[in-house]
C-alpha cells in the first residue's frame, strides 16, 4: 500500500540516507560494532555531517529542527534497516534524538541549550537517557538514586542499569530524587557529564540483541553536579518531563517495529524466491504464498497506524496513551513477522550471517524497553475504561 506520509524533501532526503549507508554501512563495519560492543564516533561524526543525526536539534543550534517530526528519521530508520548491518547506528540515532535531545530542547535553560545543543547537533556530544535503576525499571517512582543539594550544586549517589549508549554517551539525561517520598515532584532529571568525578559508566552489558549498541550500568559516588546541570533550573519537574517526551519515544519504537517489519518481509520473499525445495522455489508453496500474503498485510496496517502517528505528532496531537497503542502494536506484530521470516528461511534463518536472524534476536528488546508492552496495555486500558 503506497505510504502518504512523504513529500519530495523526504525523498531526497532517502537519497542522501542511502549514500551514506553505501559508504559507512557494510557487513564488515557491522561486525567491528558488535565485537566492540559501540559504533565508532567517526561514524556517528559522519553521520551528523551528512545530516542523519542531530535532527532533532532545533535550526537555531545548528539541527534540523524536526523535534516535532518524526518522518525524517523514520526515513533514516528504514534505510538502515533496510540493508540489513545497520540497526546499531539506528539505535545509537534514536537515543541521541529520540531520547536526550528532546530534554534540553524542551526544556533547557537558555544557558543549557547553548551550551550543548550546538555539540549535540554535530554528535561531538552524544546523549542518553538514564532512568531504569537495578530494583526499579516499571515503576519509576521506586527509583533511589538520589541528588541532595548542597552548597552550589548537588551530589549524586546511587546506580543506573539498562542505560543505552550509557558507555558511548558524554551527557546523560538522569532521573533522580531530589525531594523525600515517591510523589511526582520528588524527582528532577540532572546532566551528568563523562568525567565528573565519581561517574563510572564503563561497564557494559552483553545482550541478545544489538551487540553493536552499548548498553551500560552507570554508578554515581559522592558526584558533584553543579546547579546548572539541573534540566530546566527547576527542581521537582522531573516526571512532568519526562511524560512530554512519552509519545515521541513510543512512537519511534513503533515507527522502527514497521521499518524492521517492511525489512523482514524484503528479506524473506527475496529468500524464498531464490532458495529451491522439491524442485520449485520456496515461494511457489502454497504455505509460502500465504504467510507472505499475511506479512504484507500486517506491514501495510503498521504503516498505516504508525503514519497516522506521526502526522499527529507533528501536529502535537499524539497523545501518550495512543502512543502506547503503537509501540505494542507494532513491536508485538514485528515479533509475529519475524518470526514467521525465520521460518520461511529454514535453517538459514537461525544463522546469524542473515539478517532476518540478527533482526530476530533485535526486536526481542522492544517489547521490553521504552516501558513493557505490559505496561503499555495497562495504559491503554486504563484510557479505555477510565480506571486504574
Ligand atoms: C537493551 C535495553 C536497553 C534499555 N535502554 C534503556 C535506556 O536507555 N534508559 C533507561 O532508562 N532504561 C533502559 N532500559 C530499561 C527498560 O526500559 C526496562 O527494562 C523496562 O522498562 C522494564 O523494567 P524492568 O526491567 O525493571 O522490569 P520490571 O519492571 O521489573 O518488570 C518485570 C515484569 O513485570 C511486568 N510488570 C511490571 N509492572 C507491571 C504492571 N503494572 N502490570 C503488568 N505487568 C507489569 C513487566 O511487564 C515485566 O514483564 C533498557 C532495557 C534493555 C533490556
């Protein structure tokens, strides 16, 4: 089904995506990411140069200003997808864009956003976003890492996990207490940068998925952050902040579940039209034919969902629960896709040289971060029926 959310600046701009994934995304590349476990700064360097990260910055700061439109890095997403080695830098993108620089765009003090919007539309400052703690991850209220005042800023103790980019990053958007008990305004979202004594995000974790992207565990001791690092120069604003970026976030997961879903199905009917069984290709089965006549449905009504999620977006009507419809939408009907692309490609399938195997054991975490699909249901339910 043809998609309508794209003008001719989208499609020059796919020109330009492609270009790059020529030269700086090969399987070769792919293998250095995820024997050293990050994507290389020359490359996230390159990729700002040529316009693929740093979108969300706004035009003032040297971005694209796209804060507010997601169909640009949509694009990026399914041309990185697509060829198949480059979901790592398609990761490391969605956490600079989706996840750190929406906070100081939105809401920095000016003095904030001059000093780092500039770096980060260049990638010479990468972010991330740290909130998932050890002993909570659901249920944000339970997090301990706490940031007490003190004489000119605030010192930072406590331990973040499941961090992406959390090695690779030099500014992490942290979610802290700096109030007393659970309630919303007990918490603030701090910058903390590389090299503050007392920061070590040096270790990482070794993933099912996406070997590529760091993921990392983040300890603060006795970490001195200045006042100017509070996000907005206002304490107890961190949950309120937290919830204006919910939609995007949501929906870049959705958006990539249907750019993984569309790839899926490429790699899948190309596949099964070149492999032979019983003297016919692999296509020609009955059985074939349907579960590829199912795929192409399901891409197709991702697309629609995920299209019509972004034009609200840009708009500014996507609410938060319509965004947790997306994100367990689409990543529950990506898992079904890939799945049924791993069984059409046999044993090969299961061979990690492929992508549909790469992709495969990818998508498992997106049904777990950006909130669980359970936590998502939960939200949505509690939109529809009007209870808790
Ligand atoms: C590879 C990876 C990258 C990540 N990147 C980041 C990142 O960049 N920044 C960050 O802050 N976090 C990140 N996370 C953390 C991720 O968002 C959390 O793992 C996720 O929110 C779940 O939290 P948890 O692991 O503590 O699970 P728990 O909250 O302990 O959940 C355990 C189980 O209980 C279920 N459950 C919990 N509450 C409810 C409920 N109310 N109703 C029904 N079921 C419920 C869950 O769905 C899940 O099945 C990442 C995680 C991974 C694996």
């Amino acid at each position: 089904m043809q998609r309508d959310i794209y003008d001719e600046d989208h499609e020059a701009f796919r020109e330009v995506v492609r270009e790059f994934v020529k030269r700086y995304v090969s399987p070769e590349k792919a293998a250095q990411w995820d024997r050293d476990g990050e994507v290389d700064r020359p490359t996230m360097l390159a990729a700002a140069e040529h316009g693929l990260i740093g979108l969300s910055v706004p035009e003032e700061f040297g971005g694209a200003g796209m804060l507010m439109d997601y169909r640009f890095r949509s694009v990026v997403n399914e041309e990185l997808i697509r060829c198949g080695h480059g979901s790592a830098l398609a990761g490391a993108f969605g956490i600079h864009d989706d996840l750190a620089v929406p906070y100081l765009a939105h809401f920095g003090t000016d003095a904030q956003q001059q000093k780092w919007l500039p770096k980060m539309a260049t990638a010479e400052v990468l972010g991330a976003l740290a909130m998932t703690e050890p002993g909570a991850g659901s249920d944000l209220r339970g997090v301990t890492t706490t940031a007490k005042k003190v004489d000119g800023g605030y010192v930072v103790n406590g331990a973040k996990t499941f961090i992406s980019s959390g090695k690779t990053a030099d500014l992490v958007v942290t979610f802290v207490k700096t109030g007393e008990g659970n309630r919303p305004d007990a918490f603030s979202l701090i910058l903390i940068e590389d090299g503050m004594a007392g920061f070590d995000h040096s270790k990482t974790l070794h993933k099912m998925g996406f070997p590529g992207h760091d993921t990392a565990e983040l300890t603060f001791t006795d970490v001195f952050v200045p006042d100017e690092n509070l996000i907005g120069g206002v304490e107890g604003l961190g949950f309120i902040q937290l919830m204006k970026n919910l939609p995007l976030e949501r929906l870049s997961i959705g958006a990539v579940a249907a750019a993984v879903g569309e790839a899926a199905l490429e790699w899948t009917l190309e596949y099964t039209t070149s492999r032979q069984a019983f003297g016919h290709p692999v296509v020609d089965f009955q059985n074939t034919r349907f579960r590829l006549a199912e795929m192409a449905t399901t891409v197709d009504a991702m697309w629609a969902f995920t299209d019509r999620a972004m034009n609200l977006y840009r708009h500014g009507k996507l609410s938060a629960d319509e965004a947790a419809k997306v994100k367990f939408w689409c990543t529950e009907r990506e898992w079904e896709i890939l799945d049924q692309g791993v069984q059409l490609h046999g044993g090969y399938g299961y061979i990690t040289e492929y992508p549909i195997a790469r992709a495969f054991l990818d998508a498992r975490v997106h049904r777990i971060y950006g909130g669980t699909n359970e936590v998502m249901r939960e939200i949505v339910a509690r939109s529809v029926t009007g209870r808790k």
